[in-house]
C-alpha cells in the first residue's frame, strides 16, 4: 500500500484564503519575491506544514493579524 497525500485546488472565486503561519513576514516576502519575479505562484507553508500554492496575479490584499498587523494591497 502506498501513502498518499491530499491536494486540494481552489478555483477563482471571491473568498479570502486564511492560513495559520508562524512568520507572517516570511508570507509577505514569498508573496512579494513571486509578484517581483513574474513567478505566477508563491508557496506559503502553515504551521501545521501544509504547503499551499497561491496565484499572485488572483491577489487582492494580504491581512496579518497579531501584535504588528499590516495590511498589504495589490492592485
């Protein structure tokens, strides 16, 4: 028996994606790197080291919450 791994894909829509990270500057910079690099992806592992694909060019803000909350928007 092999082991398997779950992949989830989500398709456009107008939600917003929640993720628990330890390093919210880490997502900042993964987001910012790809947008910079024409990257169409940038990889965010949570805390529970989920890997999760994000397409930059879907984008319409970062919010962190926590003792230094900053609000990053793209547009």
């Amino acid at each position: 028996m092999s082991d398997t791994v779950t992949v989830r894909i989500g398709l456009q829509s107008v939600r917003e994606l929640e993720i628990e990270v330890e390093d919210a500057e880490a997502v900042i910079k993964a987001v910012t790197a790809a947008m910079s690099a024409d990257d169409p992806v940038a990889w965010i592992i949570d805390a529970k080291g989920t890997r999760h694909g994000i397409a930059v060019d879907k984008l319409g803000f970062i919010g962190v919450e926590g003792v230094e909350a900053k609000t990053v928007g793209f547009g």
